[in-house]
C-alpha cells in the first residue's frame, strides 16, 4: 500500500537529527577545551580591547579636543557609532519577539545568537555615550534622580533624556528575554556536566530548572510575555534615537519620516550583523544542520525588504525636500549628493539601496559567500548612511563663514575600534561557555520540521521514519 504525499516546506533541521543529537552538537562547544581558531579569534579580540580601552582613557583624561570636532561639527563619530550599534541590536529583538509571536519556526536556530548581539551592541552604543560626554562620572545626571541628590537636572523634553530610557529600558528587556531562553540549556549542560565546579556554577544560572510540565508551561506564558513587552520595544527604540535629530530644526534633520526610515534601517543592519555572526558560527562549530540554508534565505528576504523601504526612504528624503520650497532644506540634501562629502553619500546609496537587490536572485540569496559578502557591504552603507546624516547636516549651516569639515584623528578611529574589541571579546565568550543555538527550541520542531522523525525520544535507536515528503519514498 502506498502513501500519499503532498509537498511541503523545505526541512529546517536536516541530517535525521534525534533529540540526543541536538544535544550532543549543541552541547560539545561549550562542554570541549577551546579550539585553536577560537583561542586565535579571542586573543586578537582581547588585545584590540585593549588597545581601544587605552585610547578611550586617554580621550577622557585629555579631552575631546583629541578627536577631529569643532565649532560647526559638534557630532561627528561618536553618535554615528552610537546610532550604528544601536541599530544593529534591533534585530535580536525582532527574531525573538516578533518571529516568536508570528510562530515562524526558522527563528529557533538563530534567535539566541541574535539575542547575544543585541546585548552586546548596545552595550558598544553606550559606551559612546560615556565617551561623548567627557565627564563619564558625571553620567547620572542623565538620570531622573530624587531631589534628595540635588536639583532635578534632567530636561524632561529633551529626546537624549527619552534616549537614556528607552535604551535602558531595551536592554533590560532584552536581557531578560534571553537569559530567561538559556535556562532550560543551562539545566541541560548542568545535567551533563562532568566536574563539580561546571555543576554548580551552570546548576545556580539555571534556578533550580527541573523540566516538569508546570516549569514549562510557565516557560511559555513567560516567553509570550516577553514577546508582547518587547514588540513595541523594536519599534519605538530606534523611534526615539531618530528624535535626537528629527526634533531639532536643521535642515536635514527636521523631518518627519526619520521614525520610519531608522526603524527599518536598523532591522536592515541588525539582519546583516546576524548573518555574519551566523556564518560563522554554523562553520566554526559544525551547526550546518540547524543553522541551514533555509535560514540564511529567509533572513536575506528580510534583508531585501528593509532595504528597499531603506531606499525609497532616501527617494522620499529628497523630493520632500523639494517640495517644501525651503531652500536650505533642498541645499543640504544636494550638498550630501554634490558635496565635500559626496563619496560617502553615494557610499551609502551603493552599499544600501544597489547592492541588496542582488538578493532577488535566488542563487545568490542562497549563497553563502555572497550572503557574507553583501551582509558586510550592508553594514558599511548603513556606518555611511549615520555618517551622511550626522555630519553632512551640521558641516555647512546658514553662515558660510561657519562651514567646516570635519576630518577624524587617531582618537576617533581608536575608539570605534575599542568598540568592535568590546563586542567581540563579549561574543566569543558567549559562545564558548553558553550554547549558541537554542536546543529547547530547536527540538520543538523536529518533529514538523526535519528530515526524518525520530522514533525514540532520547535519540539513542536510530530508527526513523520520513517525516517530510519531499524526502519521501513509497512504503508498502
């Protein structure tokens, strides 16, 4: 007797994975010695580290007069690299909150690195915040504290104070949302764990996390919890960083479509940083069948789609611009595009309306080299972009007399540079000594998911049947 078929969805999890095998490839990074190519990657990370945290003392013990600043460029690096970072942690925040409510199961594989990074890049944001300020110690004025401390310095109207919570308030959400996620990996590589000390320290992360059915359910009301409060979270963060711009009355920054236009320019980076860190991953620790071509594609089509409302964005920029009638609105779009700074504009519009559009081709979406290459491409437009905004905006004003360039020193290479350390240094210690996929999640879709369904559910009989029907063969 023969089976009917019909076609289905391409399998998330290729390679017949078992339960036990999930596990075991999940798992074996975090339980093994450090590879060679990891000590190497985190040596060099350790040392530009260093590096960078040298420089950043130096610029507040003499100043920001080290950076390449003046009387017309008050910004210039330091809030392009913050608003950078920024963006790039949007995407975490997406796969895990917003794919979490969607139920798109291809998030699984790729949602706790995603989550990682977006920790990480807006502690690297916030760091240029430290920096820009000059006096570092004097940070808590950003706060709203008590007026038992003093007079209540904050400016409730000013958008860097909107700023101070809305980022806070992000990375506290996020960090919740994804530490919550590892505790039931934390309990499996506690169960696993084979000296006293390993035992004890992931035994205490993991909160006493024993697997029954009310843990679990819990598990899940808490997941879609997270989800709902981190929704609004993706929208209004970048929302506000816009309003550092949209809410003052230079031209080129007095506009009403930066809201839109950051959000979905950090979704757009925020997907290409995965996609690096996520190529890498998959080859360095062997994930080829969880983090599989699937993946790769689906975020490259998310990648394609911000891009494009990325581009129209820019076409929008510039006819709004013209249509207002306001000649120093129209002048500063037409300095961005003819400028001193020409090269970096159309730098932008290269590496972020152009060169995202080859991802329409399916061959190349689902191409690894291409998908790595443009992802990097991707990232560079977007530091292009921050930079056009940011700088081109403020080096030529009303008064001719004032016009300057802004050229960077040393200090303001350095110190971005500090920042990649920072995240790198963070990030391969996540993936060391955490898992790096999120096994509980993935063997959620084994079953509708993969290649082959496993029969027994420790993984340890081999016997399987075809689950999906592409891969299927007539039974009697």
């Amino acid at each position: 007797m023969s089976h009917v078929t019909a076609a289905v969805r391409t399998p998330l999890v290729t390679g017949g994975k078992t339960y036990a095998d999930v596990t075991e490839d999940i798992s074996k990074q975090v339980e093994g010695n450090p590879t060679r190519e990891w000590t190497i990657a985190f040596t060099i990370a350790v040392i530009v580290l260093i590096y960078g945290a040298a420089c950043v003392f130096w610029t507040w013990w003499e100043g920001l007069g080290v950076w390449g600043l003046n009387k017309t460029v008050g910004w210039a690096w330091d809030i392009t690299n913050f608003v950078w970072w920024v963006g790039i942690g949007h995407a975490g925040t997406l796969i895990s909150a917003i794919l979490l409510l969607f139920r798109q199961k291809w998030r699984t594989a790729v949602n706790r690195a995603a989550e990682a990074m977006t920790i990480f890049a807006v502690l690297c944001a916030a760091s240029f915040i430290l920096m820009h300020m000059g006096r570092p110690w004097m940070a808590l004025w950003a706060l709203p504290l008590p007026n038992t401390f003093g007079s209540l310095w904050v400016n409730f109207k000013s958008p860097l104070v909107w700023d101070v919570f809305a980022i806070s308030t992000y990375f506290t959400v996020s960090l919740v949302f994804w530490y919550m996620g590892l505790i039931p990996d934390l309990a499996t590589i506690r169960d696993r764990a084979k000296s006293k000390v390993s035992r004890y320290i992931y035994g205490a992360f993991s909160l006493g996390w024993n697997g029954s059915a009310k843990t679990w359910a819990r598990y899940e009301y808490m997941s879609l919890i997270l989800a709902g409060l981190s929704t609004p979270l993706v929208l209004s963060v970048h929302t506000i960083v816009s309003m550092d711009f949209a809410t003052s009355v230079i031209p080129g920054w007095h506009t009403t479509i930066f809201p839109p236009y950051f959000v979905a320019g950090a979704i757009f980076s925020g997907f290409a940083m995965v996609q690096n860190l996520v190529l890498i991953i998959r080859v360095v620790y062997k994930l080829e069948d969880y983090i599989t071509i699937e993946h790769i594609e689906s975020m490259n089509k998310v990648i394609t789609l911000t891009g494009s409302i990325v581009g129209v964005a820019y076409l929008t920029e510039f006819f709004i611009a013209w249509y207002s009638g306001v000649e120093f609105e129209s002048y500063a779009f037409i300095n961005r595009a003819t400028g001193p700074y020409w090269w970096a504009y159309w730098a932008m519009m290269t590496c972020n309306v152009i060169t995202p559009q080859l991802f329409w081709s399916r061959a190349i979406r689902r191409s690894i080299v291409w998908t790595f290459v443009l992802s990097v491409v991707v990232n560079i437009g977007m530091w292009f972009e921050r930079f056009v905004i940011i700088v081109t905006s403020l080096h030529r004003d009303y008064l001719p007399s004032s016009w300057a360039m802004f050229h960077p020193t040393l200090f303001d290479i350095s110190d971005y540079i500090f920042s990649f350390g920072f995240f790198f240094t963070l990030f391969l210690l996540f993936s060391k000594f955490l898992p790096v996929v999120n096994m509980a999640e993935v063997k959620t879709i084994i079953k509708s998911s993969s290649e082959k369904l496993p029969i027994s559910v420790s993984g340890v009989a081999k016997g399987e049947r075809v689950a999906n029907p592409t891969f299927n063969k007539d039974v009697e």
